[in-house]
C-alpha cells in the first residue's frame, strides 16, 4: 500500500510541521487526528505512531529528503514505516 500524496499535499504537511508550533504539538499529540485536520489521509499516521517527532529545526533540515521519500512512488507503506522506526 502506497501513501499516494502529492507533493503539495506533502508540502503542506512539512511546512505544518516546520512553521506551526501548534499543529507540531497536535501532530505529536495524535498524528491521525492532526493530519486529518489538514484534509490529509490518517493512514499516514502509521508509520509515526510508535516514533517520537523530530524537532521543527529538524524537520526543516531534513525536508527535501523527507518530501522525497512521501512522494516516491515506488515505496510502500510498509517500507517508509520501516524507515521511520530506524
């Protein structure tokens, strides 16, 4: 199973996650609530539900590779929530 999100549905995501402290905290909180606030499949939330969240300042650093592996469409679910636990 594929996540399937364009790459400015990932934009979105990211720039959540980088710039609004709130959304940060609600997407650590419960990622499948948070994600759905911003019209986001919650299938997503999978692969973070037993990870703790990078940091604003890391997730804007690690961005293009992060938007990179949400958009691949050759990775499944399953890899990314590998990836993820690593």
């Amino acid at each position: 199973m594929a996540y399937d999100l364009s790459a400015a549905q990932v934009d979105t995501l990211l720039e959540k996650l980088t710039n609004d402290e709130a959304f940060h905290a609600a997407f650590a909180a419960d990622p499948a609530a948070a994600l759905a606030s911003i019209g986001l499949p919650t299938t997503l939330a999978e692969c973070v539900s037993n990870a703790s969240l990078a940091s604003q300042a890391d997730i804007a650093a690690g961005r293009a590779s992060i938007q990179a592996l949400l958009t691949d469409p050759t990775l499944s679910s399953q890899h990314i929530h590998e990836l993820a636990a690593q």
